[in-house]
C-alpha cells in the first residue's frame, strides 16, 4: 500500500476543502492517507512519501501562495523527480495561468503527474467538485 500525502495551504477554506475530498478518494481506494497543512510538514518529510497531492489556490496574479506555499514548494521541487504527484486548487479570477505555470514547473522537476493540467475549481467547491477531488484522490491511490 502506498503511503500519500495530501499536502495544502488555504486561505478561504475553498482548498482545505478540496483536500479533504482528496483524502477520503485515496483513502476508499485503499491507500494509507496523511492530510497536513504546509505549516505542518517540511519539505524534506514530504519526500519520504510515495506519492502526493498538493493543493494551493491562485493568489494575487495568479501565482502561488507566497509566504508559506511557494518556500515550501521550491524546496520539495528537488525530490519530485520521479514521484507520482497531483496538483489541485481553487480561484476566483484569471484562467487558470497558475496552475499551468504550476503544473510546468512539476514537469520541469521530474514528477509525474496524476491529470496533467492539474484540477482547478472555481470559488467554492460544489458537489460535482468535490466529487472530482475524490476521484482524483483514487487515481492517486490506483498508481
């Protein structure tokens, strides 16, 4: 069984949302399931998982979370080479250039992405939302 981890910063609750639906996906499909905030995992314990989901909204210009988010993130970049991840976050305006940048920069690092644009939701999750997080976490937990 692999060991995952659903790694997320959120502001409004839109994203800690998405999570949780990500978590209960992976962990009905029979994976072994760590739901944590970005405060409460370094990146050097994130790289001891087989395969994670990272969750962050746009902010700003469209960008990554910067104070606590981003630090993570640029740091766990050099141990994603290899590593089933997923990329997941909500919005509210622009069209989704953050999650492309995002999804490059995986890329870019080696990981292997699970849905290759990543999963975006605007504003709050709704059922057909959430439902799609599940989904995602199952497709994590299948690889």
């Amino acid at each position: 069984m692999s060991k995952l981890a659903v790694i997320y910063w959120s502001g409004t609750g839109n994203t800690e949302a998405m999570a949780m639906a990500v978590g209960e996906g992976a962990k009905a499909a029979g994976a072994e399931v760590s739901v944590l905030t970005v405060s409460e995992i370094s990146a050097a314990q994130a790289a001891q998982y087989d395969v994670l989901a990272l969750g962050c909204p746009a902010m700003g210009a469209e960008v990554l979370e910067e104070g606590e988010f981003e630090p993570f993130f640029t740091e766990l970049e050099g141990s994603l080479s290899g590593r089933k991840t997923a990329l997941f976050g909500s919005y509210g305006w622009g069209d989704g250039q953050w999650m492309r940048d995002w999804c490059d920069r995986a890329r870019a690092a080696g990981a292997v992405l699970c849905g290759a644009d990543g999963l975006m939701l605007n504003e709050a999750p709704d059922d057909a939302g959430l439902d799609a997080c599940r989904a995602l976490g199952a497709s994590l937990a299948a690889l």
